[in-house]
C-alpha cells in the first residue's frame, strides 16, 4: 500500500553510557520503557508506530503538524523527565522529520521520506529535531517557530534538501524565529548571529570570531591553529562561517573524526564536512579509539546551531 504521510525516526543519544552504568539487564529495561513513552507519545497525537529500533522509534502521521506536534510535546516532557536523573544516565533525544509517499510491506515502511528522517535523526545531534521542507509547508504560523539550516547534501541524495531544526525550547521560541507568510523569507542572512569558536589542543587554546574565518587546523606554523604531530598533514582541516554555522571540512591525508558531548557516535569525514554544533572534540588523523590521536576540543557560542554530513567530491591530497 502506498499512501502519503509524515515519517518521524526518534533515537536516543547516550545510551552506551547508561549500558556501562547499570550494567546490561537495567539499561535494556530503561531504554526500553523510553522507547515504549516515545511510542505512546506518538500515538496520542494521531501517530502510529511502525516499529522499535534498539534505542529508537520509527512512526508515521497522517500530516506533518501533527508530528511536529508530537515531536515538541516529546522534547519538552523528556527534557522536565531527565531533569531528576544522575548526569550519567541521561539520555536524550534526537529526531529526524520528513514527508512523502510511503510503501507499507509486512509491518515494515519503505520510501525516501523514511530513509530522509532516518538520515536526518543521524545527523541531528542531542536536544535537536529536524524537519524537512515538505513538512514545514504543512505548518501555520501560530504551529512551531524554527529556524533554516539551509540546502543540506543527504548521504545517498542526488539533490540537496533545505532543513529547517525546530525550535521547541520555549526559552528560544522568540519572534526572530517566527515562520513567516513564505518559505524564502525563513533563511536568515549570511550574517545573523555572528558567533564565536573556541579551540583547545594540549596547552594551546585560541578564540576565533565568525569574522576571523576560514582558519586552517593543520601542522604548518602557516595554519592558524597549529598541532604539531606527525599525523596532522601540513593543512589538515578547514573552518569556516557559511549561513550562520561553523563548518569543518577535511582536507587532510588520513582523515578527521568528530563527536559531539552527549553523544556517543563519532563521525568519520574524508573529504567531507560537518556543521559543528554545541561542544565536542575533533581527532585529526585517527579515530578516538587510539587514545595517542591529537584531538582538538571546540565549544561554540551564538551563531552554531546544527550537524549535518556531506561530501565535497574533492580527490586524495
């Protein structure tokens, strides 16, 4: 049966911590009564759970707003429930929005509106829901306030698609984020919210302006941010300010790793590139399984906002 709907994936970051905390039978059933509440959520605003994930829930709605409404709902009441739980045991949410036609075979869901939220919930990040434009046309003004990533280039997706990340944090709700009467005119200027990155390697730390960029990180006293190991190419990887985020782009040798606090998985990127969000750390020339790797540790304020992944087609170095 193919039918037109809103396809929500919600997962949950942090859970390896809470395997190695409670040990494997308690985190099962904790992330298990998550999942279950993440399910009931759905359900209570016109959702349907399709199936469980491990730590995930992949649902469908009949229209975007009402799964953008369970989505917020879902954030709102998990970050008031996580309040009362120890640091460590903290799991929060992630989740991914799109809409289009679906194919429903035994149990199971299949079409590009699935494989874009799935995508989309990957590359979210902790505290984050993303949504596609097909599924901010369905929303009114007086529905959500949100704001646009941009055209994002989707893992496995000739074309680009515009994101927009909801704002469902009340605190954020303001009127700069209000949706206005045309989508063209959601996409912030290339200057709105300058904000500031903060770099930290051993005891070398720097601040950087959005003014100040693109820097390089590289091994070369030529980089603006130098680390020197032998495993840093001379200009390893790029910064810059495009549409109001911080980009990394690797342009090294042997690659650069990325995770963000309050999340578990790291992002591999051969030359690729990442928005960089929150905090976390950069590992430049292995991944962060080898405890030897130079690894640079980054906190942005104001104008960083989201993660996204993609390619840039560029050959070896």
């Amino acid at each position: 049966m193919t039918a037109t709907s809103t396809v929500v994936f919600a997962d949950l970051t942090g859970s390896t911590g809470v395997f190695e905390t409670l040990g494997n039978a308690k985190a099962t059933q904790a992330i298990t009564r998550l999942t279950h509440w993440i399910g009931q959520v759905c359900e209570a605003h016109a959702g349907r759970v399709v199936k469980n994930l491990g730590d995930g829930v992949l649902a469908v709605f009949p229209s975007g707003a009402k799964a953008v409404d369970a989505v917020v709902a879902m954030q709102r009441d998990h970050q008031k429930r996580i309040l009362k739980w120890p640091e460590n045991l903290r799991m929060r949410l992630q989740v991914g929005v799109a809409s289009g036609e679906i194919v429903e075979v035994d149990g199971d869901c299949y079409g590009d509106a699935v494989n874009v939220a799935s995508r989309l919930s990957d590359l979210s990040g902790a505290d984050q829901i993303w949504a596609t434009d097909t599924v901010v046309q369905q929303l009114s003004s007086r529905d959500v306030r949100f704001r646009s990533l941009g055209p994002i280039n989707i893992r496995g997706k000739a074309e680009a698609r515009v994101v927009y990340r909801i704002e469902w944090q009340v605190e954020l709700a303001t009127d700069l984020l209000t949706m206005p009467a045309t989508l063209e005119q959601i996409a912030p200027p290339s200057d709105f919210m300058l904000g500031q990155i903060e770099l930290s390697w051993l005891d070398v730390n720097a601040h950087f302006n959005a003014s100040d960029l693109p820097i390089h990180l590289g091994r070369v006293m030529e980089a603006e941010f130098v680390v020197n190991d032998p495993r840093v190419s001379r200009m390893h990887a790029k910064i810059e300010w495009r549409h109001g985020t911080f980009v990394l782009t690797d342009v090294s040798s042997y690659g650069t790793w990325v995770r963000f606090d309050g999340s578990g998985a790291e992002l591999a990127l051969r030359r690729e590139e990442c928005v960089l969000h929150g905090k976390g750390e950069i590992a430049l020339g292995a991944p962060f399984s080898d405890f030897t790797v130079p690894t640079v540790s980054f906190n942005l304020s104001d104008g960083a906002v989201a993660l996204t992944h993609r390619g840039t087609g560029w050959g070896p170095r």
